[in-house]
C-alpha cells in the first residue's frame, strides 16, 4: 500500500504568552515568560503561589455567553485554537467532504475545574446530591473535539487521546497515521488544558513536582539549569490542520511543512519518574526516525519535554547524546516550557508548533532563565540559552513525555514537492 503524504496546513493556538499564532511566536523569539502569581484563587494556603494562566482571554470573543457555560475552559481553549487553525488553513464543507474530516485532540485531564467545582459544591450542602445537569459533559475529555466537529460539521474520526503529559502528542500521531493509511483527508489535531485550579496546583504541590520560586515566578521555570527545582503548570490549547498532500495542493492550500514521522514508546519503570538512562526516550526517538525512514545526522532541531524537573530534564539530554552520538553537538536544542510553563496533554500541540515556526522562520526560540551549568549536562549540547538562534531547519523533532512512562515524539519535515 502507498502510504499519503501528510501536510500542516492550519495553526492556532491559545497560550500564555499570546492568545493567537503571531502572538504566541513573537513572545517566543523574545524570550518572554509567561509565569505570575495566580490570579484565579487565593494562593494563601498554597506552596506554589504562580502558574502560567492564559490571560485576556473573553471567550465570548467565540461564542455566546449561554453557549460557553455549557464548556469547561479546557474545551473553551480547545474551540478558540482551533477556530484559528481551521481558519488559517482555509478548510471549508465546500471544499472538503465533512465525512473524511475529523477529530483527534489530546487531553491529560479534562474539565478539572468543573469537576472540583462541583464536588466542593456538594461537600458543602447536607449530603442531598445536587449537581449541575452539564457537570458530566463539562468534565469528560472526549467533549472538546466533540465541540469541534458539532460547530463546524465534521464527520470523520472524532475522539480525545489520554496519555497524561504525551496526550497530544499521541493525538497528533494518530492524526497522521489516519491520513497517511488513506482514511481521512483532513483532521484537526492538538490537545487544550486547564489545570490551574486549587486541585490541580494542590495534587502536584503534593507530588514535589513544582517550583516554589514564589519570589521570582518568571525565572521559575529554568530547564537544564543547574538550581530548577520543579515545573511551572501552565495552561491553554494548540491546534493544527494536517492535511492529505494531493488534497492541500488541489485545493491551493498553504502548507507549512510535512509531517515526517512519528513514535511512541513505554518507560515501563516507574508511575512520575523517568528512567535515569533514559531508556524509553531513546526508543522513541529511535522509533520516529526509523518510521520518518531518516538518519539521526538530518535533525537540526529537538524541542524537547525538558520541564525543568531535576530527573527529567538530565534523563531526556543522555538520551539525546545516545541516540545523536557526535552529531548532538550539531543540533539545536531548547525547552519552550522555560516560556510556557507545561501545559500537561496540550505539551505536545503547543512544542509542536513552536517548531514548525522554528522551521518556517529559521529561528530556534530560547531556553530562558539558564544561569548556573549543570555539571551532569553534555556541555558540548547546544541549548539554545536564554537567546533565540538563527538556524536554517530542515527537519525538527518534538519530545514528549508523560506520567506513567508515556514516551510521544513528532517529526516534522521542510515541504519537498
């Protein structure tokens, strides 16, 4: 079977360091920090007092007000990105057959917020269950490309991919894989997240997972430095269209790159931490070579997981080194979440699309806030530190990984006709 081409033909995004594509990128390249006291509680009681929250977000810039009190905010970000994504990428029902356009988005935890909201609702009344008819179809993480698809008619694969922190990653993969096996001509991929909630600070405070830099939020997230002590929980959607080739060019579509590859892998070893060798990063990237049917020396650019965790981050660059030999030293590599924060199951949507802009700008954003070496790090690597790069990309590689040893890495390719 002749496998399709796959193409990027749409981006949104909804961030928070930019509520649109341009947005997003220009705060990127300026090495701008997304991180700042929570405004959405009191953060009185807490340990971690700071988050990446999407801000100056209406969402009735998208829908009408009785609509958006139907969606939790994770489906809200999911509607707003993808609205810009369709848009951007010119798809309409007169152009595409609706029945071979489709949803796959990625979610790590859905309507959080919802669901805490309704649980300390009921806590505090005298035991009668009194609970809002839309708090199950709020909460559940299949209902945002089910929005999707209902506002714009899509009636293709619709469904939400649940891999903790890979989510979207995996729902990107399978995006590709439907379109390449011939399946479907469109679908609009990506993942949303909004866990900046008391639960959801609180749960991973609990964990030792976040940075409690309370004095200083916009350097708290520092991947590969030497002091990072813990991620920075952000918040918000990326979205993109990815599209049969023959089927973007018939229509005249503008194409950003070609999806090369992808692949997945297990760490199989432990429920947060990662393997300290690295053993399921290696494996995944060596499976997304082999399936881009590439040679490690043709990556230019690895935007990595690395969120700034004192395991993680050193696990993934061993992995790197292994898996690249000599030709590490070559490629340029960064952490977006020293911007971002992590945004969970929408990780992988977000990262993605930051390197596919490094590749249509020839620009590698930074990784901000590096100040002390980590004498675990290969110094030969090029991290791309704390200033953005010009760097001509041909082929860029997107890491992520979850909880539970949930290992995704996309490969994106510069469009040869």
């Amino acid at each position: 079977m002749q496998l399709k081409r796959v193409v990027v033909t749409g981006l949104g995004a909804i961030t928070p360091i930019g509520n649109s594509i341009q947005e997003y990128w220009d705060a990127l390249i300026n090495g701008k920090s997304g991180a700042a006291p929570i405004t959405y509680y009191d953060t009185e009681k807490h340990k971690t007092k700071f988050a990446c929250e999407v801000k100056n977000f209406n969402i009735e810039d998208y829908m009408d007000r009785k609509e958006s009190r139907r969606l939790d905010k994770f489906a809200q970000y999911a509607v707003a990105a993808s609205d810009e994504a369709i848009k951007d990428a010119g798809i309409t029902l007169e152009n595409s057959d609706k029945h071979r356009i489709g949803v796959i988005w990625g979610a790590g935890i859905g309507g959080l917020e919802t669901f805490q909201d309704e649980v300390l609702y009921y806590a505090s009344g005298d035991g009668t269950p009194k609970f809002n008819p839309f708090f199950i179809p709020k909460m559940i993480a299949d209902i945002a490309p089910a929005h999707i698809s209902m506002r714009n008619g899509y009636m293709g694969p619709n469904y939400t991919t649940v891999s903790a922190c890979a989510s979207s990653a995996n729902a990107m993969i399978d995006a590709f894989n439907y379109i390449r096996l011939g399946m479907c001509d469109v679908i609009v991929t990506g993942g949303s997240e909004a866990a900046v909630t008391i639960a959801g600070m609180g749960g991973f405070n609990s964990m030792h997972a976040l940075s409690t830099r309370n004095d200083s939020p916009e350097t708290a997230s520092r991947p590969f430095d030497a002091n990072r002590d813990g991620f920075v929980l952000g918040e918000g959607a990326g979205a993109l269209v990815l599209e049969e080739y023959e089927h973007a060019k018939a229509r005249g579509a503008n194409i950003y790159c070609e999806v090369g590859g992808g692949g997945m892998s297990s760490d199989a070893y432990h429920l947060t931490a990662p393997h300290p060798e690295g053993i399921g990063v290696i494996a995944v990237m060596e499976n997304t070579l082999r399936d881009a049917g590439m040679q490690p020396e043709m990556i230019d650019h690895i935007n990595t997981h690395g969120t700034s965790t004192p395991l993680g981050d050193v696990a993934e660059l061993k992995a790197i080194s292994h898996v690249f030999g000599d030709h590490a030293k070559n490629i340029n590599i960064n952490s977006t979440k020293s911007m971002t924060g992590h945004l969970l199951g929408a990780a992988g949507a977000i990262e993605a699309i930051a390197s596919i802009l490094a590749m249509k700008y020839s620009l590698v954003p930074p990784t901000i806030n590096h100040t002390v070496v980590d004498e675990n790090i290969n110094p030969e690597l090029n991290l791309t530190l704390n200033k953005a790069q010009k760097r001509e990309i041909n082929v860029a590689m997107s890491n992520t990984f979850g909880f539970g040893g949930h290992n995704a890495c996309v490969l994106f390719k510069k469009l040869v006709s």
